[in-house]
C-alpha cells in the first residue's frame, strides 16, 4: 500500500527528464502557410536545438510551390533565423537540414501523394524514421476531407506493427456543431481516435499547464474555489492586434469561433473542473467533459452576450482603420471581433457564479488572463469609510504576456487610524525560474511524436464546446448587427452594461 499517497497504478515515468521522441518525421500540409513560418518551423528546430528529437529527424513540406528541397530547407533556415526562440546553431542546423525534403503538389494530385509516399520510404532508409510519421494539417478545413482521403487511399494512414501514422489538425474544428461532427466522422474514418491531434495551442502554454500545478498540486486554494467564495470568473483574452491579412479566414467566423469555442472554453473548463483521477489524457477529458457539459447558457441572450466590431482608432500611437475598411472585408459583414458572453456552471461547486468570457482584437492591449473574483467579507468590523476603496480579493492567473499569478487583497495603510486598500502579492515567471517557457508548439509537436495526447482537446470537448456556442451564434445571426467599438479601448459600452447589470465591472489589466 503506498504511504505517501502515491498511487501505485500510475505511471512512473519521472516527469521532471525531457522526454525525447523516438525514431520519426513530419509532414506538413498548408507549409508555405504563416503558421508553419512563424510557429511550426521555429519549433522544430528549437526542439532540434534543446536536443529533444532524434538524430534522423525529417521534415517534408508539401504545398505547390515549385520548390527544390533546397528551397524548402532555405525558407525553413529564414523562417528559423526570424522566429525561433533559440539561439541558431550551425550545427544544429546542419544535422536537421539532412531529413528536409519538399514534395509539390495539389490535394487532389494522386503522384504528389505517391510522390510523398516514396519520400516517406526514403527517409525512412536514409534517416531512420522507422515509418513513424505525423501528417499535419495546417490547412483550411475544407481541405481536410480530401487530404485524409488522400493519405488513405495512397496507404499513407496505415498503421502498420510497430510503428504509427498520426494526424495532426489545426483549428477550427468545424463551424458548428453539424460541421464539427461532419469533419471529425471523416478524419476518424482514417485514422483512429488516439492517433488523432486537434491543436489548441493555448493548452501547450505553461501558464495554461500551470492552472493545474496550482490547483491541484497546493492546499490553499482549493478549499475557497467554489461558490461559497468565488463571487464570479472572469476570464479576458485580449489582443492589440487587428485582423492583419487574415481577412479570408476571419470574415465569416468572427471572435466567438475563432477564440471562445476553443481557447476560453478550455481555460474555463481547466478553472473549473474537478480533481482528475491522475494526469493522464483520459482522466482529464473527463473532467474536461463535465464542465462543458454542465454549461448553461443566459436565458436572456440579448442581455447577457455582446458582440461588436471595431472602428476606426488609435492604436500604438498609430491611426487604425475600422474592421470594415480593413483589405478583403466585405464592407456590409456582421463578423464579430469582440466577444463577451455570460456563463454558468450547473453544478455543486460553481451553481450561480458566472463565468464572463470575452476576447477581442485591437483592444487596449494584449493581455490573456483568468481572474477569480471572490465574494466581499460577510461582515467588516471597520467603519464603511476604512475600507471604501477596497475591492474584491482576486486571483489572477496571467497567462500572458505577463505571466505569472497575483493575489490581491486588501492591506492596512500605514499611518492612517484605519483605512484598507487593495495591495497585491506577485509570482512572475521570470523571477522564480531560470528556464524559459517553451512556446506552445514546441510542446505540442513534441508531444505528438511522443504521443501524448494530455494537451489536445478530444472529439468530445470540441463537439460540446460547439454546443455552448451554437445557439449564441444563432441568436447573433438574426438579431441585429454587432455593436461597435473605437479601435485601441476596451471593447464597447455594451459589454460594460452587460456586467453593471450584475452589479460587476471588467477588470481593465
Ligand atoms: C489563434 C487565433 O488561435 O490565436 C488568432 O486564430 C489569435 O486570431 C491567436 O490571434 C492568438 O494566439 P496567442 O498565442 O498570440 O495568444
């Protein structure tokens, strides 16, 4: 029996060792994309650097650029040089480029896909790979169908002994519930289930890792994390940017799709689930499941959700044009580009504490954090002018850029017979450890080649998560347009209103 609450029928794989992936490559779809620029190249040499991939490692790109493979590898060494996190090594380089091959092709080309197959069977000789390979699908959705088809019928899924094919796709996982079942019933056709990687990359965040550390691994939060203290959840996910050159994949999406339905919808279920079982992906997909699926939306719609877009402003000391100016908007578009809505968990620990959610782009700054607000003292033995200028006590777990956790609470000040103000205890990142974060993709490739699957949301999660937002949707399509918004502040007046009806107010971080 074990003694020190250990339990004997984990795992026992210490944690704390890197984990190195085995004998494997990766094959990129949508590669000349600006995901695979700016993230997914940089990650693997950064893994190549920290020496957390295997000597032969490869990498092919597929896409229909009429490239060489040394024009490939010359735009990953750009790529690597602009966007990685590690310093570039020569030899690093030199030793990762070897396993770099390209293969041009459309999605519907048979030879681009036997082409690929035979490369595949190359590397395999040539560097090792062992027929360990991980096909990601950094593509729009609409082309998943006929590139998982693709990869079946030219024997590229085949999960042959001893050896495993994985597919790995970007979000968004659908449209709406209909179109997320639709696309999961045609992936899961191909592959199986747990070789199947959905990326959200904010579960590769450390800050977003550490919700768990600090829940479930300390005693002093957990007994105050429900209803009986937790006054309400706030959860922000705020950007300074607008929509950039993504007008073709936003318009027609929105905020909501694009961040709520995934990212805030797992840090709220990471907020707010129960204790797993153990640290394994199946243990907390249940979790995970329960609290999506104790969602209860705002009876009253029109009260409790706001969507707006932005206007023209000031951003950064620069002039910002409104979101219907931006190149490739169609100037008549009901997109949203701020979200908020109202939330509540129908269960034991959380009934009648709403969870606010809201994002937005071009907001006064870029910020994504989780605040828990907890309710007033019952009684206050002070006179009511000691602690007028006291707020709430929160907790705020900063998930970025600032990363770290804040405690607030109020303190005496000094001097004065009594009079209470808000004071905050601070953990930053960068003062308590001397290691870097990783980015989220370095994390989540290398747990795909490990086959890890702890950090992706699973078929479940992404199809209860379209059910909390689909009715939302729904009601946005027919009432109205969005609200509006001065470019470079904190979202429209709508959404204060929507929280100053709660007797609340947005925190402004
Ligand atoms: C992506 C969204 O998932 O997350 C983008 O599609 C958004 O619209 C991005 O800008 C933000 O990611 P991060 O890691 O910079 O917060």
């Amino acid at each position: 029996m074990a003694t020190n609450g250990a339990n004997p029928l984990r795992d026992t794989a210490d944690r704390r060792l890197p984990r190195i992936a085995g004998p494997s490559g990766l094959v990129i779809f949508g590669v000349t994309g600006d995901l695979s620029r700016k993230k997914l190249m940089p990650a693997v040499y950064d893994l190549a650097n920290r020496g957390l991939l295997p000597p032969g490692f490869s990498l092919i790109g597929f896409a229909r650029r009429d490239w060489e493979d040394e024009d490939f590898a010359q735009v990953v060494h750009d790529a690597v040089k602009e966007h990685a996190r590690t310093p570039f090594r020569e030899e690093v380089w030199q030793q990762l480029s070897q396993g770099m091959r390209f293969v041009q092709g459309t999605f519907d080309d048979d030879s681009a896909f036997e082409t690929l197959k035979s490369t595949i069977e190359d590397l395999d000789k040539s560097q090792g790979t062992g027929g360990n390979f991980a096909f990601y699908l950094s593509v729009p959705p609409k082309f998943f169908p006929k590139v998982v088809q693709q990869l079946k019928q030219h024997g590229l899924a085949e999960q042959k002994e001893g050896s495993w094919r994985r597919a790995v796709i970007e979000k968004p996982f659908g449209h709406d519930l209909k179109s997320a079942k639709e696309l999961n019933a045609v992936v899961h056709e191909v592959f199986p289930p747990h070789e199947v990687f959905r990326i959200d990359h904010y579960l590769g965040k450390e800050t977003v890792q550490n919700i768990l550390a600090l829940r479930f691994a300390n005693t002093l939060f957990e007994p105050i994390w429900n209803r009986s203290y937790v006054d309400h959840v706030q959860i922000t996910m705020a950007e300074d940017i607008g929509i950039g050159g993504r007008a073709g994949y936003y318009d027609g999406i929105g905020a909501a799709r694009d961040v709520i339905q995934n990212h805030l919808l797992q840090l709220m279920a990471l907020t707010a689930m129960e204790e797993p079982a153990s640290f394994d992906a199946d243990a907390l997909v249940a979790e995970k499941t329960k609290v999506l699926g104790a969602v209860r939306l705002p009876k009253d719609l029109a009260a409790d959700t706001v969507r707006a877009q932005y206007a023209a402003g000031w951003q950064g000391g620069e002039k910002a044009v409104g979101y219907l100016q931006e190149d490739g908007i169609d100037p008549k578009s009901k997109t949203d580009t701020y979200a908020a809505i109202k939330l509540e968990i129908e269960n034991r620990r959380w009934a009648g504490v709403p969870f606010y959610l809201r994002t937005g782009k071009r907001l006064g700054r870029r910020v994504t954090e989780i605040a828990v607000v907890f309710q007033r003292a019952p009684h206050s033995p002070f006179d009511h002018t000691a602690t007028e200028e006291l707020g709430q006590n929160a907790l705020v777990i900063r998930v970025q850029p600032d990363e770290g956790v804040t405690l607030r609470f109020g303190s005496k000040v000094p001097g004065t017979s009594m009079e209470v103000r808000d004071v905050s205890m601070d953990f930053q990142y960068g003062e308590s450890f001397t290691e870097s974060s990783p980015e989220a993709y370095e994390r989540l490739i290398l747990d795909v080649l490990l086959g890890d699957a702890n950090l992706f949301p699973r078929t479940e999660e992404v199809e209860l998560s379209w059910q909390i937002l689909d009715p939302i949707e729904e009601f946005w399509e027919k009432h109205g347009r969005p609200a509006q918004y001065e470019s470079g502040t904190w979202g429209p007046a709508e959404a204060d209103e929507m929280l100053a009806r709660d007797g609340r107010s947005w925190r402004r971080p």
